[in-house]
C-alpha cells in the first residue's frame, strides 16, 4: 500500500478541481496551468465568446438521461451547441477543423477527468492510473478508485 499523498479529483457540472494531502499536511487545492484553483468543465473554455456553437459545457447534466427527458429538453433551449438524438441518447455535436464531430456527455466528463488528472501528476508525485468509474442510479458518476504509482 502507498504512503504517498492522496488524490480526489471533483468533476463538477460547471467547475471542476484536484485534491492533495498526504500524512504531513491537509488537503491542498492544487492549482491548474493557469494558476487557477479551480478548472471549467469546459472543452474549449477558452474560446467560448469566439466559437460559442463548439464549446460544449453542462455535458454532465445529460449522462444517464434520454434525449426526450423534460430536463433535456428544457436545458437544449438554452445551449448554443446541438445535441443529437443517437437511439434515446443525447449526443452532442460540434464542428472541429471543418468536420462535425460527435461525442456521448460521458466522453466529454472524460475529456474533463483527464485534464484533472494531468493537473494532479506532477505536483503529486504520481501517475494516476487504473481508473474505475462507478456509477449510481445510472446517471451520477459517484465515485472513481484511482491507484496511484509514485514517479520517485
């Protein structure tokens, strides 16, 4: 078993940021490569006043939920990007280097949780791997176990 610090990563609906401790101190926020305590859950944030029809954000709120949900549908009115009706699954849809691309709300919290992670490495000493995702009630990613190898 590891003794070096451990790693909670929050994937949030809007914002997302990475946990640290280990034995010697708390829990530290660890800043992001901006500088930045927390990080959009965003792909694309950066570019979101410029191109906002491809910058997909509240992807969360659709995992586990049909296309024809109320919820979704309420939410589709106020989003710039499209969301695709894929067999009663909501996919989202976007124009990147001149191809439409698509993407489930699951691959787009993964693109979120990778991020996250490379944010954790190299301030903790760790490489994070064997990610497990479990879900609850089918629609909330609840938890994720996450051993950690340290890089000494």
């Amino acid at each position: 078993m590891s003794k070096g610090p451990a790693v909670g990563i929050d994937l949030g609906t809007t914002y997302s940021c990475v946990e640290s401790s280990s034995m010697e101190r708390w829990m530290e926020i660890i800043a992001n490569d901006q500088g930045n305590r927390t990080t959009p859950s965003y792909v694309t944030k950066n570019q979101v006043a410029m191109n906002p029809n491809n910058t997909v954000f509240d992807a969360k709120r659709l995992i586990g939920r049909h296309f024809d949900d109320p919820v979704v549908q309420s939410d589709m009115k106020h989003w710039p990007f499209t969301v695709l009706n894929d067999g009663s699954k909501p996919k989202l849809e976007v124009e990147y280097k001149g191809e439409l691309k698509t993407f489930y709300p699951e691959e787009v919290s993964s693109m979120v949780f990778t991020k996250m992670k490379e944010i954790s490495e190299p301030l903790s000493h760790t490489v994070v791997t064997n990610v497990k995702p479990k879900q609850r009630n089918t629609h909330t990613v609840v938890n994720t176990n996450i051993s950690l190898q340290h890089k000494f």
